[in-house]
C-alpha cells in the first residue's frame, strides 16, 4: 500500500495519496484546489487515480475534487447527505469501495459537518482488518473537529452526534488503526490541534483531552466551548464546494506598471504589501493592507478583505508572485490584477506618497508607557491575553478591529502589539488606514515582553468572543 500526505501549513489541511501495490490504482482524498501536486506524485509512483474521496463538505478552502474528476475521468466518492449539486458517487454507511487489494469502507459519522463521512481502509494482502482510516474532520491528532461552524444554533445539535460518531463508531477500531486527519495544526476546524500530522486510535483513546470527556453532555460542553474565530471566507467556501470549484493553478507573473497600479487603485482596488511589517513601516503605499507572506496570508486576507474586489500586490520578491496568488487562489480569492514592478522604490521614484509607520522594540513601548495619552492595542486572541497582557492595554483581536475603531482615538499617539509583531503588523496597517497618524508598531510583541521580564497583568474583564471579521 502507498501513502502520501500533502499538507498545506497556514490553512492546517492535509490530503491524501493512497495506492495499490498490485494495481496501480490510487485515490485522493479531500485534496486541495491547485491540483497538480497530485498529478504528479501519482505519475512519479506509477499510480492510475481512480477515485475522489471527500470526507465532507468543506468550510476552510475550495476543494480540488471536481477539477481531478473532470481531468481525469476519476469517480468522485462523496456522503450521499452532502447535497453536491454536481456529478458525483454518493455513498452511505457500510458502502465499500476497492482499490485492487485495498478495502475502503464507508462510515457515516456526522458531527464536524452534518453530512461527514469517514473512510476506514484494509490492506486484504495481510489481513482483513483495517489499518488506518482518513478521519477527516471528526478525529483529530490530540483534538477533535469543532461542530459549530456552520453557527452555533447547529452546533449544538452536531455536537451529541460527533460524540456518537466517535465513541460509537471511529473508536471502536483497534488501538493500532492510524488515523490520518484532514485538519491539523494551523486549522481553524478545531482547537489544540497538536502539529504532529497523524496518530493512531489507541494514542488518542489514551491521551486526547477531548476524548476523556467520556459523558456525553460533558463532552458536548466542552467541545463547543472557547473555539476560535470564524475566519469571514469561511462562508463561501462550503457553497463554493456544493457547486463544484474548478481547478486552479497560479497565472503567469503580471507586473503592473505604477500608471497601471494608479489607474486601478483609482477604480477601487485594493493594496496587499506581502512584505515584512519592517519593510511596510520604512515606507509603503498609502492605505495598503501589510499581510506578510507566510503561512497564514490566505487566512488574514480572507478574514479581513473581501473576495470580489481586485487586488494589486507589493512582494517582497517577485519570485513570491506565484506563492500569493496561489495560496489565494485555494480560497477562492482570484481578482489578483498584478504586482507592482519594481515595488515600493518604483512608486516613490515616481513622486508619489509615501506611508510610514514606525517600528519599535519592547524597551521603546516600555518607556513610552510614561505618556498618559498612549493607547496601547493588543490585537492577540482572547486565550492569549489569559497569559498577561500590558497594564494598560486595550484588548481588541485583530479579527474585531475593524469594527471596532470608535472604541480607539486616531489622535492619540498609538502602539500595536501581538504575540510577535505579525498580526500587529497587519493591525497598524488597518489603524494607518484610517488616519492613525501617531502610530507604533511593537516588534517581537509579548514574546519579547515577556522575555524582557517586564510587567504583565491579567486582562480587566473577559473580553468579548471575537466574531467573523
């Protein structure tokens, strides 16, 4: 039997190539939507796709399973309860698939999504037993999938069910079953997700917390309580996903001259600088949002901007061209018109405005504590201030910070912070928008506070849970 696993860090998603030794014959499951990495793992290993396997309907980015059918003529296996609008094979609870001499067995088992389905897989070459099942967004690696995505009124309805479907079904396996997750650490599908990236049923039957809530109402409690945010994207993709999303691989590089970036900036476009809140602070184009490359750019775009605007890109490099456009191509955000040629330095040869914001240390915002008139934002999420935060501080999470400027004065001399000046980066830029003018963001944020041994207190009151963005 071969296995390989692709996993994509900032949105926690992992997917699957499973194959038979004797017939060549492969599945993917739940694969993302620049689909060629599956392509071509499977002509490297000799491997003919024969079928699709999608757990569930998926809210964290557009799926790739439609786009694999349609290229390749592969059988596209999905929970008969999903209600995709497209050609598909539906499947039910025992339903049975085979690839040569591997045995794919379909359990329903509805609780992260309501029309889950998890796939339980025997290799008939040894034993009839299985040996691993693709648990998707039901089990997870020291968490399980959080069933309130779809809003809490049916989250509290999934939430008994996913109890059901794990300690009525997935753990009924052997302890030696490995589990092999569709979400893992980076996902916004489950909490405390631990970054190894599988387990097996007896380390989880032992050592998961959520699985020691063994009453049920106990468990229901605990698993719909202190979730993270919703990221605001998460709305279309399961719509996105019922219709059937096309493939999707990276444009060629578009280099827009700063006429061009004028031009559409002036027709409603917006900025994303993917470069470090450092490099945004020496100078940057007015008004742009300062989302750094790295794992999780998709994630804040999508929380904080809107899929159907057009967007022009600042890059560090212009070889991240391709690395932008596709992480937002996998969550659906496809109005990229180009990045500005020749950056920042281009667009300030051209006289034209230049923004700043400064960029300070720990010991900087320490001593300017001594201002009575500076508001001190920490943009971290609820959980985080539990730790400490800085006398003083107001506690406003990114994701809510844009609708709750009125709680902040622009005329106030202002400084940013979160756990290591990424997020603050992104916020100052939000702030700078909006004629923060006296503006700080804080580098190394309460990692380096902290390291630094300077004053922390506990948050004033406990804060509002974070909404939807």
């Amino acid at each position: 039997m071969y296995v390989q696993q692709f996993f994509v860090a900032g949105l926690g998603h992992a997917s699957y190539l499973i194959g038979s030794d004797s017939t060549q014959e492969a599945a993917v499951v739940d694969p993302r939507r620049d689909v060629d990495v599956y392509l071509e793992a499977a002509a490297q290993a000799g491997l003919r796709i024969r079928y699709v396997l999608e757990t569930h309907v998926h809210n964290d980015f557009l799926s790739g399973a439609k786009a694999i059918a349609t290229r390749l003529g592969a059988e596209h296996i999905a929970s008969a309860e999903a209600g995709l609008t497209f050609p598909h094979h539906p499947v039910r609870d025992g339903d049975a698939l085979t690839l040569g001499e591997l045995k794919i067995t379909v359990l329903f088992t509805p609780g992260h999504t309501p029309e889950h389905v998890s796939y339980v897989v025997s290799d008939t070459s040894r034993a009839d037993d299985p040996v691993l099942i693709f648990t998707g967004g039901d089990l997870l690696v020291g968490s399980v999938g959080r069933p309130d995505l779809l809003g809490r009124e049916l989250g509290e309805k999934l939430a008994p069910q996913l109890y059901d479907s794990l300690f009525g079904k997935i753990l009924k396996l052997e302890d030696y079953v490995e589990v092999m997750p569709t979400h893992g650490a980076g996902s916004l599908c489950g909490r405390a997700i631990s970054s190894k990236r599988t387990t097996t049923i007896g380390f989880e039957r032992r050592f998961n917390v959520f699985l020691q809530k063994t009453d049920r109402q106990q468990f229901v409690d605990f698993v719909l309580d202190g979730n993270p945010y919703v990221p605001a994207y998460y709305k279309q993709m399961r719509p996105g996903n019922l219709a059937g999303a096309d493939g999707f691989s990276a444009p060629g590089p578009r280099p827009l001259s700063v006429g061009e970036v004028q031009h559409a900036l002036g027709h409603g476009a917006l900025v994303v600088d993917t470069r470090s809140p450092a490099a945004v602070g020496g100078g940057h184009i007015p008004a742009s949002y300062n989302i750094g490359l790295g794992a999780m750019l998709a994630t804040w775009v999508g929380s904080l901007l809107p899929s159907d605007v057009p967007v022009v890109l600042v890059l560090e490099r212009e070889e991240d061209w391709e690395e932008v456009v596709t992480a937002l191509g996998r969550i659906g955000y496809e109005q990229v018109m180009g990045y500005l040629a020749g950056g920042v330095d281009a667009w300030e040869q051209a006289g034209l405005p230049i923004g700043k914001i400064e960029q300070i240390d720990v010991c900087e915002l320490d001593r300017r504590r001594e201002v009575p008139a500076l508001q001190i934002v920490d943009v971290r999420m609820p959980g985080e201030w539990d730790a400490g935060i800085i006398p003083g501080a107001r506690t406003i999470s990114l994701v809510d910070l844009p609708t709750r400027l009125r709680e902040l004065d622009p005329d106030q001399p202002t400084a940013v912070v979160c756990s290591s000046g990424y997020r603050s980066g992104i916020a100052s830029a939000i702030l700078a928008r909006h004629d923060f003018s006296d503006l700080a963001n804080v580098l190394g944020g309460m990692t380096a506070w902290q390291a630094a041994d300077l004053a922390t207190v506990p948050p004033v009151a406990a804060p509002a849970p974070a909404t939807a963005g």
